[in-house]
C-alpha cells in the first residue's frame, strides 16, 4: 500500500540526539576517547578563560567541532556551522541539545585562536598518544619518520620582491594577470605578501614549486599511530632537522630503531641519530655521490629488512590527512596555525586507527 506523503508539522520530538544515534556508529567510542581527554584537560581549561563576563564558547565543544571537521573533511568552518544547524548526528558529538542556538561562524573562528596560543591541539594530541600507550597499542622501540609538502593558503601572484620593486599587475581587477617569465624569483628575494612565513618550494626535480610548509611526522611500527609531529618552513635540509627534534623525546636512554628513506640518507643525519642512541634503519641511496651513509653494520641484521618495510605505513597517515583531513592546503595562514590545523588532523588520524583497533565492531 502506497505510503502518504504527510506534512512535518510536529512542534514537539520525544527523541534525544543520544537515542537517534545507532548503537554500533563508528564515532561513539572516539567520542569516548575525546571526551576522556577533553576531562583531563578541565584544569588548563580553567586558566585560559576569566571568572567574569560573559560565557564563551566551551572549549570542550569547539574541539569536538573541529575534530568533525577533520573526520569529515569539511572544507570550512562557514559549512561546519551550517551542518551544525540541521545535523543531529553532529550536534549530538559536539554536545548541542536539539533547540540550542549554533554559534556564527565568526565568533567559531576567534575561540578557536584562543585554542592556538594556548597550544592545546598539542596537548589533546599528546593526550591521546597517552590513552593508545596506556591500551598498549605502542612500540617504545621502533619508529620511522618522514614529511610531506603542505601548501600554503597563498597564490604565486602574492610572492613578490622583498625591497618593493615589483611593477603592478597588468589588465587591473580584483584578480590581476602576472607574467613570471623571466623573472628570478628566491626565498631570498621574495616573500608571499598574504602569508609571509610560506616558502617556495619543490618535491623534487621536475615538478612545480610552490609556496609551502613542511610537516614531519614520527610513527611508532606496531600500529602505526603518530607520536609526534611538527610543522617547519620548507627547506631541504627541514625534514632532518625536525627528526632529529622530535627524536629527542621519545626513545629516552633505551636504544630503538628510526627508519626512514633515502632522503634522510646523509652522514650528518646517520651521525646524529647514533649519537641520540638510535639505530637508523634508512632506505640506502646508492645514487648519492660518495655512496649510502648507511653500510653493512646496520643491514646485514634482519630488523633493518623489518623496519623498511614498516616505514611505508607512515605514507598512510600522510594520505589519510590530505584525502580525509585537511593537511592539503589549510585555510589558515603562518606557521603556528598550520601545525595547530597538523596536529588535529594526526590526532583525528589516531582516533579513527584506535577506533578499528579496539573496538573493531564500530568500523
């Protein structure tokens, strides 16, 4: 019998968000593991907000919306809000009753700084990291580290002489034409007028260089969680200085091995990482002039085959934040904003992977 297409006109719902939302979905227990997080971090809370005047925006649900964003891949937080306004099912994560008011978008985006300067994406990364050691999902001994290009929310056409000598834009409008050809354009030289901090940079040979960050990353081998992260200025010698940092911190006075690949193969890099008391398990690069930094002395064991093979599951992580998250070119412009929006993303990466390691039912 065919079914009557009713008017919705019903004023009132006896229907909470928490019952609307089946049993098994896949974010209940990462909201669990938020929300456990989220209240060891009640204190620092406390500090950055004044007694008086009147109530924000709860931290606790800024960074549940932000981490919406990143599991969802929503370009911005104009949209995010605007899903905020119909969807039960993110309301019901962020902690929105049914009938209480979204917040602009605006008023969003100026609480969200306020999260920035006090580097709390880096605590609630470093507190989920906690809770997947704690469930004993880490290697403390084996590790591999590598980086990717983020592209900075920056056009060419704003990458202009650093001494103002550059002539105006032809053709006049909003969005000038400009004609490179020709021009010599340098970091040294130039600087990107929208995003100072942004370099000019190129994967490798042959491809196109643009305006970019770096951000680095260091993946325990057992599950391939990150633990640890960081954003630099592009150069070619960042992702080995930033290894070398984020090194410092996780191996203690045990040794533990690092894999990498070839781009890491250097004597400084080799030299350093042994003083550190880590084995560095990197991919050998035979076309290097002077041969591989990496010989015998570390191959001929069957843990360097081992580690080799478990660096590729950080490209996971990698193109799990680009083709999910938001690490392909942030909206966020400067240094500290892209490792704010970095950090969020590696953290939404952890929860999804504990999620499926945990809890395997919810996938």
């Amino acid at each position: 019998m065919r079914g009557a297409d009713s008017k919705q006109e019903a004023m009132f719902s006896y229907v909470s968000p928490e019952e609307r939302v089946p049993a098994k979905h896949p974010l209940r227990p990462i909201r669990a593991m938020i929300s456990e997080a989220l209240a060891q971090m009640d204190r620092r809370f406390e500090k950055l907000y004044s007694q008086t005047g009147r109530p924000s925006i709860a931290p606790e649900r800024l960074i549940r919306a932000l981490l919406l964003q990143v599991l969802y891949s929503i370009r911005s937080e104009r949209l995010l809000v605007e899903q905020l306004e119909y969807n039960l099912l993110f309301r019901w994560f962020v902690g929105l009753s049914v009938d209480e008011p979204v917040w602009d978008h605006s008023t969003f985006s100026k609480n969200r700084d306020r999260l920035l300067e006090a580097d709390i994406a880096r605590e609630l990364f470093e507190a989920i990291v906690e809770q997947a050691r704690m469930a004993d999902l880490l290697s403390d001994e084996h590790f591999s580290v590598d980086g990717t290009m983020i592209e900075a929310w920056a056009s060419h056409k704003s990458f202009r002489p650093k001494d103002g000598s550059g002539g105006p834009d032809a053709g006049g409008g909003r969005n000038d034409a400009r004609d490179f050809r020709g021009e010599q354009r340098t970091n040294d030289t130039h600087a990107s007028t929208s995003d100072p901090e942004a370099k000019l940079y190129r994967k490798s040979a042959g491809t196109t260089s643009k305006l970019a960050y770096l951000g680095h990353a260091v993946s325990e081998n057992r599950n391939g969680l990150i633990v640890a992260a960081q954003v630099t200025q592009a150069s070619g010698t960042a992702e080995r200085s930033a290894a070398i940092d984020m090194l410092g911190e996780l191996c203690g006075p045990r040794r533990c091995t690092l894999a990498a690949d070839k781009g890491y193969d250097t004597r400084e890099f080799v030299r350093r990482t042994r003083e550190l008391n880590v084995t560095p398990h990197v991919a050998q690069n035979t076309e290097r002039r002077g041969g591989s930094a990496i010989n015998a002395r570390t191959t001929r064991h069957v843990g360097y085959a081992l580690s080799i093979k478990a660096r590729k599951r950080i490209e996971e992580s990698f193109g799990w934040a680009k083709d999910i998250g938001l690490l392909r070119r942030p909206k966020v412009r400067g240094r500290r904003k892209i490792e704010f929006v970095t950090l969020l993303t590696f953290t939404g990466y952890n929860l999804v992977r504990m999620r499926n390691l945990l809890a395997p039912g919810f996938t």
